[in-house]
C-alpha cells in the first residue's frame, strides 16, 4: 500500500486529500472509497486509519480535510458547513472518477462520526455512489440541537442562535468575532460539560493518543446557524436500493442516530452493534476497529465488487 498527497477542487475551495493505493496486482480498475472524517477531526487521524486499513484488503482509498479545515483551503477558518461538506464528499468521489486506478462504476463512501450523516445525505443525492457505510454516524445538526444523547433543552441550541447571531453582527461591522471553542482545558471539564462522550473525545482530541496540530479546536459561530435547518437524515430514503451498512457501539451515546437513520433507509441495510464500544472507541481502538473493518471489507466487495 502506498500513500500519497493529493488536492483537488470542491467548488472552488482546494481540499487536501491522501490517496491510498493497494501495491497487489490486479487485472485492471479498483473499486474504491471515499473516507470522510469527524467534526473536527483530520485525515491523519481516525478517517486515515480506516482508509488505510481498507486499502490493504485492496481498495483504493481517499481520506481528506474538509473545505476550511485542517490542509485544506477556505476561509474563515474552522467553518463547519454542512452542505460544503456534502458537497466536499462529492468531489473527492469527482477526483477518484479520474484515476486511471479506479473503476469509477464501483466508488462508495465511508464517514465516520459527523461524516457518517454527510455520507448518507451525498449518497442520496449523487448516484455515482454505490454503496455507503458508516461508523459511529451522527448528524451534526442534531447533535448540536438535541445534544449528543438526544435529550438536551431545546433552550441550549437556542442560546447557541443567539451567540452566532451576535457572531455574525461582530463580523459585520468589522469586529473580530469570536469563535466557539470545542474543548475545555481539562479531561475533567470535559466530562462535565458533555458527560461521558465529552471525556472520550477530549482524550481522542486532545491527548497524545490522536491529538494533531491541524484538529479544529473551534468552530465560526456562523456555522452553528448553518447546522439549525440542516437534516442529513431526510434524504436517506432516495439511497433506494443501494446498499448501506451502519457500525455502531453498544455503548455509544450517540447511536441513538444510527437507529434513526437506518429506519429511513428503504433498500438493502445492515446495522452491526459492536458489543463494548463507545462512540470514539470505534475510531482507533484496534479491538473493535478490526472488527469494524472486517465487516466494511465484506460489504463494500459484495456492494462494489471484490478489491482483488
């Protein structure tokens, strides 16, 4: 296996990717895979992991930062768009359909945490995907509407609208405006602002387990504003008959999301518990990352075709 830096355009803002590319033989064109990464996260770290590993059962791979994030172009920095990120998803799948590499009949996608949702809305939407798994799937607006478990006060949210309004307003009359910082400074803050799912992201996001210098630890407050009316589930039902496969641990706050989307799925569709596992367990922990990958290996060769 053998990877590579790679950019290409997601309109008009340059993404940087890492292609990942099998070294067996094989008699012509690949099938491959789009990997999307977590809110602010970086293709170094779980969405590399996964890309890689499914390269060396035979895939190509592509992992990348998403638009105004990480390598990746576009300003102001730390912006979580959704649509850009669906959008993000379908030019990674538009720059592997020119690799001489790649059968551009057989691409799917895979997004893990926040991705998982913008996924699932690409693949609705851009029929050149064929098939779409997902790992430890959220869709951010809900989550930042209703909290990670679903049952947050609605009142939080509407506090966070008013921030990103105030956000706006600063930057409109040429103030500085603030931002919306991720993590606190401290495992312990961590855990009592979000409970157990703010602990584990803190000691992904923030420790040397994964920590990297281009993870966002911020978000503009504009993009909370853009988060409010978004709905990475709405769509799932155009997935139609193209197969889709969600990964989820039996100790995951947030698989509540999963359950959701799989229920509006109307084709072929798996969900796999993954007994133990938290929501970030899934993103590193070998335990259960080889067994997220034996299943994704098995679905992506019967939906796409064998790697080899």
């Amino acid at each position: 296996m053998t990877k590579t830096d790679v950019t290409f355009d997601s309109a008009g803002i340059p993404l940087a990717g890492q292609l990942y590319l099998p070294e067996t033989p094989t008699a012509g064109p690949r099938p491959a895979i789009v990997v999307g990464h977590p809110g602010s996260g970086v293709k170094e770290q779980t969405a590399g992991l996964y890309a890689r590993r499914l390269a060396e059962r035979g895939f190509v791979t592509l992992a990348f930062d998403a638009a105004y994030q990480g390598e990746s172009g576009g300003e102001p920095r730390g912006l979580e768009d959704p649509a850009h990120r669906v959008e993000d998803l379908k030019a990674a799948v538009s720059f592997l359909t020119n690799r001489g590499e790649v059968d551009t009949d057989r691409i799917g996608a895979l997004g893990i945490c926040a991705s998982g949702g913008y996924a699932l809305a690409a693949t609705a939407s851009d029929h050149r995907i064929k098939a779409v798994g997902t790992v430890s799937a959220v869709d951010v607006a809900r989550q930042f509407r209703l909290g990670a478990n679903g049952t947050q006060d609605p009142a939080v949210f509407q506090s966070m609208l008013d921030a990103a309004a105030h956000a706006r307003t600063a930057e409109a009359r040429g103030e500085e405006p603030p931002v919306l910082t991720l993590f606190p400074e401290t495992a312990e803050q961590a855990r009592a602002l979000g409970g157990e799912h703010g602990a584990e992201g803190f000691d992904y996001y923030r420790t040397p387990r994964a920590q990297h210098a281009r993870s966002a630890s911020f978000f503009t407050w504009s993009s909370i504003d853009r988060m409010a009316a978004f709905d990475a589930f709405a769509p799932v039902p155009l997935i139609g008959r193209r197969p889709m496969l969600m990964i989820a641990g039996t100790r995951a706050v947030t698989a509540w999301m999963s359950i959701e989307a799989f229920q509006l799925a109307t084709g072929p569709k798996e969900l796999l518990w993954i007994d133990g596992a938290g929501h970030v367990d899934l993103y590193d922990k070998k335990q259960y990352v080889d067994l997220a990958i034996d299943k994704l290996d098995g679905f992506f060769a019967e939906g796409l075709g064998p790697a080899a």
